[in-house]
C-alpha cells in the first residue's frame, strides 16, 4: 500500500485559479523599522500547478501601493527631512511553494498545512515624494529631492510564508505575508541627495516591499483524470 501511496502523490496533478486580498507597505529610508505601517489595500490573482502534495508552483500579479512619512517617525533626523512619499506597485512573480505536510486541496486527510514559498518576480514602481510643511525655509531653493532617473522597471526576490487549508471539494483558504527584496534604494524616491542640503537617505541599503492577507482558489478540472481520482 505504501508504494501505491507514493505513486500516487507522484503522479498527481492540480491547478488551482485563486484570488489575493490583503495590503502592502514598505521599509526603507522613510520607514526603516516599522512592519506593517502605513499599509494600504492590495489584491492580485494567481494560477497554481501542484504536482506533487508537497510542491507546487504559482504565477501570479499583485497590486499595490506603498508609503511612507517622515513626519510619522520619531527620529529627529527624520522629523528634520519631513519627506513623504506614495507609489503604485505592479508586480509579477513565478514562485514554489513546499509544503510542511501533504496537502491536497479537497482531501479530507490532507486538508491542512504551513507552507513556504520563495522565486523570481518583476515589478514597476513611480514614487510621487512630498515635503511636509514643517520642512525649514531652506528646502524652497528649488528643494525637495533631486531626482534620479533610474530604471522604474525592476526586478526581485519574493518569498514568505503562509498557511492553506481547502473548504470544500473544490475552494480553498489561504493566508500568507510576502516580503519582496528588491535591488534599488528608490521606492521612495530618497537614496542620495537633495538640492537643498539637507539629510539623505543611505544609499547602502536597498528597499523592500510587502503583501499580506487572504487568498481564495478554486480546484480546476482536469479532463484527463479518471472519474476516481477527481478527489
């Protein structure tokens, strides 16, 4: 029965059509420490081919947006700069998925399980950067940040960690948090330097950004599976 068993999770294969739904920040120069703040709205869709009950692999897109405010820290060096900035994310990524336990979407017996996730991805990102309006009087010559022109096309390494479990023969849950390492210091817009003087931000440390909530799929059908294997 064993070596059935073990045919069998080979053998198998599902697609999956799903839905994101959750939020997306940023850390960086204007939020360097603070996970979850300043999160807004997100949401994407996504195909999974499982084929094994371990391993799985997902392409999907997100949308996003990401922000940040110095006015909203309490470091003095932040509050002094007093920038902000709000930027739209596009994002594309092909990823693999391992599960911790065998799982299969619609199997009582493998109906759970925490997973992880890491692959390649793309991304289009244009920060629209403000000055607050306690900046001092020396950002008025021409102030602000100089601004770079540097490729708004990118690409990064998302990974995470999350957790599924199906509802239904066919629908499932999921729920996840996703960091994307990414290999530029301007979502932000705020790298080197400005016209006026004043701090900058470090050039030394790259941007990151963030998805996290729910996902919901749905168990596609696949005609060339014999009616008792539909489970």
């Amino acid at each position: 029965m064993s070596n059935i068993a073990q045919l069998t999770k080979r053998n198998f294969r599902q697609r999956e059509i799903g839905l994101f739904g959750g939020a997306s920040y940023y850390i960086g120069d204007l939020n360097p420490r603070g996970h979850f703040s300043m999160s807004n709205p997100a949401a994407g869709v996504f195909f999974r081919y499982t084929t094994h009950y371990r391993y799985a692999f997902r392409f999907g897109f997100n949308y996003g947006k990401i922000a940040g405010d110095d006015s909203k820290s309490k470091d003095l060096d932040q509050l002094e700069r007093n920038v902000n900035f709000t930027s739209k994310v596009y994002d594309l990524h092909a990823i693999a998925e391992f599960n911790f336990v065998d799982y299969r979407l619609g199997n009582e017996k493998h109906y759970f399980t925490m997973f992880i996730f890491a692959g390649i991805g793309a991304f289009h990102f244009d920060p629209k950067t403000g000055v607050g309006p306690n900046r001092p009087p020396a950002s008025s010559l021409h102030g602000g940040i100089v601004v770079k022109n540097y490729p708004r096309y990118q690409v990064n390494v998302p990974y995470g960690i999350g957790l599924k479990w199906h509802l239904t023969s066919i629908f499932g849950l999921g729920i996840e948090w996703s960091p994307r390492k990414t290999f530029t210091d301007y979502l932000d817009n705020v790298s080197s330097e400005y016209a006026d003087g004043y701090m900058q931000g470090n050039p030394r440390t790259k941007d990151w950004y963030f998805f996290y909530g729910m996902t919901l799929t749905m168990r596609l059908p696949n005609p060339n599976r014999p009616c008792f294997q539909n489970n």
